[in-house]
C-alpha cells in the first residue's frame, strides 16, 4: 500500500498543538472560568476553591515524575494519545459529581494523566522542532522556536473553548448548569486527542517519523553503555532555571486560577469575562509568533528573565485597576506571555543537552513546574480568606513572578 504524504512540519505541529490545548488548557486553565458558578453553587471558600487547583497539581507532578519513563517504555506519540484521550475522559467525569471528595479526586487523576500527555507533547514538539520539512512548509531546524511555540500556545485553543462553552452551560435554567460544560469540555478534549494522533503518526510524516526511532522512544540502554549517559539529566548546571520555573508555577497559577473571580467580584459581566477569557486565549495562540525568534536565539535564561517579567507586570494591572483597559491590557499581556514562558523550558533543554537526555530534561522542568503549582493556589486562597481579598493574594503573585525574572537571568547555557 502506499503510504500516505507527509504532511507540511508546521501542519503536524498545529496537530500537536492540540495535545496541549487538552492537556493545559482543559484540564487546568478551563476551571477559571467554572469556578464562579461553582463556588456560588457549592458554596466554596477561596481556599477550597484553591485546593481544588493545588489537588490538580499534586496530579500533575506524579504524572510529570512517571512521565520519562513511560516515554522511554511506550514512546512519546502513544503516551500523548492514552494521557490526552484519559484528560478528555477525567474532565467529562467532573460533570457527574457534586460532592467535594469527588472533585478532588477527579481533579487529582485530571492532572496526572495530562502530565504524561504534556511531556510527551513536548518530546515530539522538541523533535519535531529539528525535523527538516518533508512538505512544503518552513523548514524544521529554522523555525525551531516557532514549532515549540505553536505547541505550547495550543493551550490557548482550549481557553477559547471554555469561554465560549462556559458561560452559555452556566446560564441554563437547571441545578448544577455547570456540570454540563465539564461534559462538553471532555468531549472536546477527547475529539482532539483523536485528531493530535492522526497527523502525528509515522505514516502522516509526524515527529515520529524517520528511518530509525528517535532517543526517546526506545528502551533505556543499559546503565553502562555510553547511551545512558547521554540521556541522563544533571540538575546543577540548570539550578537558577529549575528555580525561576518553580516561581514561575507559584506565581503564574494565582492569575490563571482567580482571575475570572476576581473579575466578577469587580463586578464584569459574564460576557465581558467571556470576551476576558476568549482574548487571552487568543494571545496564546498567536504568541509563538511574537517570541519564536528569541526562544531561537538564545540559549541561556534570558527568554524567561524578559517573559516572567512581563507576566508580572501583567497581573499587577489586574490588581491595580478595574478599568476595562487594565483589565483587557493585562489579558492580552499575559496571554502573549504565559506559554512561551513554558516553551523557554524546552528550548533551553534544547540548546544545551543532547536528544536523548531531552525526555529527562522535559521532565524534571515539568516536575518543578507542578511543584511551584502545587503550593499556588492554596496560597493565594489563604491570603484571599484571610489577608485582605483576591486583590492582595494576585499582589503576592505579581512578586513571585517578578522573583522568578531574576532568578532566570542568572541561567547560563552550558558550554558547547
């Protein structure tokens, strides 16, 4: 039979876009949006609202600890299809239950599979962004930035999906209307998975493709052999990094998590947050095409000094004014930002480590990424209960990102 054309790289990495648009943002960043309703609903408090996000989290960080190796064992293309095709699952389940418990451990399984999905998701991404093009796009290793960026501001996809599904589910005229959106959402999230696997497999000329398979995908080499090696992570040259991404997922989960909240108490209307929602979405999307070139460039910590500096400049808007061009400045701002400050990750794991050591570097990112997350919003919702409202728990935020700035710019690359 013959075997079909392979598809243009940046086709395929679109196609991978959606494995982080289910991965982030359904399983983690759609909740903004839901959890208005459900906290007047359920009758929640800011903390309890919080844990539900920090339970996600601690999710995520097993997924993200288990995630290099069942790579190693399955391969990435099968691991971003079962973790995005169980996300999409998980997130329909929270439409079945009301009582806490039942949240939590929805929320908790939610981030662990998604943590498999993303790291596998960002080993193809990676690949991908070295693969020359097959078809009749740009070529791989000129728009390496540019490919990592597409795939991590793929989350922005499923942002727009939520503020479009969200607030129509949530303004039906029966109890519990926001169940609804956790079912659509899921359904969503596993039509994608579909999708992602079809343009990413072998036969479509995806990441996956090649006369032989790539580091990432074979059996881990015996411990002496000079493989092995070459795939192990050494943490200490990264340390500033790996410290700036734990800020920058303390910080950063604070925004994503109450922002929509925030703005409701400030008194915007369901559409307005609707509109809110929808252009920060909008702003990931097109961000790789605003810092592809610099996440090309530079091979140190200077793309996540610059970005998590912005980031903090973006919420201290929100907390400083409730003006709608405050408000739409700091969405669209921290939108243009947010997932190319993910994508710094990558690309510095790119720059300086060989392909096979990119699955553990991918991973302890991740690993640190879910920790700083895992602390986030239960902080931010103590400080909300208990310190003065949403407004001063975003301030603490706004001052970890802006930690997080200069403890990247202290990041090196590694000599060649």
């Amino acid at each position: 039979m013959k075997a079909a054309r392979p598809l243009p790289l940046l086709a395929v990495a679109i196609g991978l876009a959606l494995g982080s648009a289910v991965s982030l943002g359904l399983a983690r960043f759609a909740y903004a949006m839901l959890l208005p309703p459900m906290r007047a609903d359920l009758g929640w408090s800011y903390f309890t609202a919080g844990a539900m996000n920090t339970v996600n989290a601690v999710g995520y960080l097993v997924g993200a600890l288990a995630a290099p190796a069942c790579v190693r064992r399955w391969g990435a293309g099968p691991c971003l299809l079962a973790g995005n095709v169980a996300t999409g699952l998980t997130i329909a389940a929270c439409g079945l239950v009301l009582d806490d418990l039942s949240l939590y451990a929805l929320r908790c399984l939610t981030g662990a599979v998604s943590a498999v999905a993303f790291v596998a998701g960002g080993v193809l991404a990676a690949r991908l962004a070295g693969r020359p093009d097959r078809g009749t796009g740009t070529p791989g290793k000129s728009s390496s930035g540019l490919v990592l960026g597409i795939y991590y501001g793929g989350t922005g996809l499923g942002v727009i999906a939520a503020s479009l599904l969200v607030p129509a589910a949530a303004a039906r005229s029966v109890a519990h209307a926001w169940q609804a959106a956790w079912i659509e959402l899921g359904a969503i999230g596993v039509a994608a998975a579909l999708i992602t696997a079809f343009v990413t497999t072998e036969r479509r000329g995806g990441p996956a493709g090649g006369a032989s398979p790539a580091p990432s995908t074979t059996a881990a080499p015996p411990s002496g052999d000079p493989a092995a090696a070459s795939a192990r992570f050494h943490w200490r040259p990264f340390l500033p990094g790996l410290a700036a991404y734990f800020l920058f997922g303390l910080g950063y989960i604070g925004y994503i998590t109450f922002i929509v909240t925030l703005l409701r108490e400030q008194r915007l209307s369901m559409a307005a947050v609707a509109w809110f929602y929808g252009l920060l979405g909008a702003a990931i999307t097109v961000s790789p095409w605003l810092w592809a070139g610099l996440l090309q460039r530079r091979r140190g910590g200077e793309p996540a000094t610059l970005l998590n500096g912005l980031l903090a400049l973006a919420t201290l808007l929100a907390v400083a004014s409730a003006s709608p061009a405050a408000v739409f400045g700091s969405g669209l701002l921290f939108g243009a930002v947010l997932l190319s400050t993910v994508a710094s990750t990558t690309a510095l794991v790119r720059h300086n480590l060989p392909a096979a050591a990119w699955p553990a570097g991918i991973g302890a990112f991740t690993i640190v990424f879910a920790a700083g997350q895992i602390v986030g919003p239960s902080l931010v919702g103590l400080v909300a209960d208990h310190g003065g409202g949403l407004a001063a728990g975003l301030a603490c935020s706004a001052a970890t990102l802006a930690l997080a700035s200069a403890m990247a710019s202290r990041q090196k690359p590694l000599p060649r």
